[in-house]
C-alpha cells in the first residue's frame, strides 16, 4: 500500500464506495465505512449496497449522545439549515433544542462553542462534531457508529428503522452567475406570496422556505462548484418531498430565465 494514496475516486459516495459491497458479502459484515482524504467525513455503506444518508448518521449520534447526558433541557444541537429535519424530531423528543446555522463547519463550530453545544454537525456530511474535538471527524463518528451497535446488539439498519422517517431530495441547477441576487428575491418572493416562511441567512448564503411542520425547501448556491445551484426537499412525507422539489425545480427555471 502506498499511503496517501487513493485506489479510487478521493469523494466517498455511492459510485466509488460499490467495491466495499464485496468486501461487506466476503465477510458477511453488516456495513462498511468509507473516508475523503482528511477523515473528516464518513459515508456508511449497507448491505443492501445503498449509503446511509449523512443526516441519519448525525441523528444517530445526536440521539445517542442526548441519552447519555445528565441534563438536555437547556441543552442545544447545532446543525447547519440544510440538515434534515430528522435531527430536530429526535433531539426535540430527547428535551433539547435546535439552532441552525449557515452551511459551514466553522459556523457550526463556532455556535456550538457560543452555546456549549455537546453535539452538533451537518446532515449533508457525514460527519459528526463531538467535543472537545472542533471539528467534523469520520472517525470519531464512525467509533460513535460501533459503539452504538455493540451497545444495542442489533443490525444498523434495524437501528435506523427506529429513528422517524424522512425523504430527503438533492438537486443541482446550473445558472448563470450575473443572475443570483434577481434568482434569489424571486424565490423569496414566490414562496413568500404563498404564505411561507423564508428564511435568508444573508444575500449570498442560502434561503430555507418552511413549507409545513416537518418538510421545508431549500437553495443555495454553490461555493465550492461554479455556477451550480443546490436545491434540497425534506418531508417525513415521501410524495412531499418529491412535490416540493418538483415545484422548486420549475420556479427555478423560471427565475433563472
């Protein structure tokens, strides 16, 4: 082995995690974990060869890191606006609250630090934020992940079969960059007419639309990919969420023209 080096595709996601499947039928394992480059991030394969959504992992750990604490009433979580709202249900039936934060680690850090956060993270990575550590670590998580198996003595997809449902839709939209203020007011304003409640971190950041009390949509634009839009539907409802991001798509077609 040459360390430092990757055999395969450096994102950990579905197409460059199928060789674990093997692995996972060879030794007749539950799961596999796969890593990026730093670690920070983990993605769970199952044995049905499907990943484990980032925003189960985070609630997993949440769940299991609020069983254990002494007190959760004044406790909060942080997550960043695009987490799933399968983190808010469990940590809000465990006592706690929630506070999101723009899409950033540091973010997350930052109000976990202001709050005395015991846990916190982003649903869209696999990666939990476990103090005293300052940071997303997929190890650390991936630990938290065994601990809790071992601990139930059940398979992982039986745990998750516990944790409340939800769908969570992804999208990328491509726009041009010259029209992302007009893009934004015009989805604000849509949703906004509509009765909705909009949420705008700042101009540039991202615009959270409350469409009902457990299913929301969500843009922003890329920062790390140019001229890609991100859209993003949650609902414990499955036809919710595909109608929501069926709509979003169209009205931001629209405003994109």
């Amino acid at each position: 082995m040459n360390y430092g080096e990757f055999n395969r595709a450096i994102e950990p996601n579905e197409d460059s995690l199928f060789y674990l499947k093997n692995i996972i039928d060879e030794n007749k394992a539950d799961f596999a974990a796969g890593f990026d480059c730093d670690a920070d991030r983990v993605e769970i394969l199952l044995k049905d060869g499907q990943l484990l959504s980032g925003n189960y992992i985070l609630a997993l750990v949440v769940y299991e890191i609020l069983l254990n604490a002494t007190n959760t009433k004044n406790q909060y979580v942080v997550v960043n606006d695009a987490t799933s709202n399968v983190v808010r249900e469990v940590a809000q039936k465990l006592g706690a609250k929630i506070k999101e934060v723009e899409v950033g680690e540091t973010n997350v850090v930052e109000e976990m630090h202001r709050l005395k956060s015991i846990i916190g993270g982003e649903g869209s990575s696999g990666g939990a934020i476990i103090p005293p550590s300052k940071c997303r670590d997929g190890i650390l998580t991936s630990l938290m992940v065994l601990s809790i198996v071992a601990k139930q003595q059940k398979r992982l997809d039986y745990i998750i079969e516990d944790l409340p449902k939800y769908y969570t839709l992804r999208r990328r939209m491509e726009f041009d960059k010259t029209k992302h203020n007009n893009i934004k007011k015009y989805l604000k304003g849509y949703y906004s007419k509509k009765g909705f409640e909009a949420r705008e971190t700042s101009l540039k950041g991202s615009l959270k639309v409350i469409t009902g009390k457990n299913s929301f949509i969500w843009f922003r634009a890329s920062r790390t990919e140019a001229g890609i839009f991100r859209i993003i539907s949650d609902s414990d409802k499955k036809e919710e969420a595909e109608k929501l991001m069926e709509e979003a798509v169209g009205v931001f077609n629209k405003a994109n023209e």
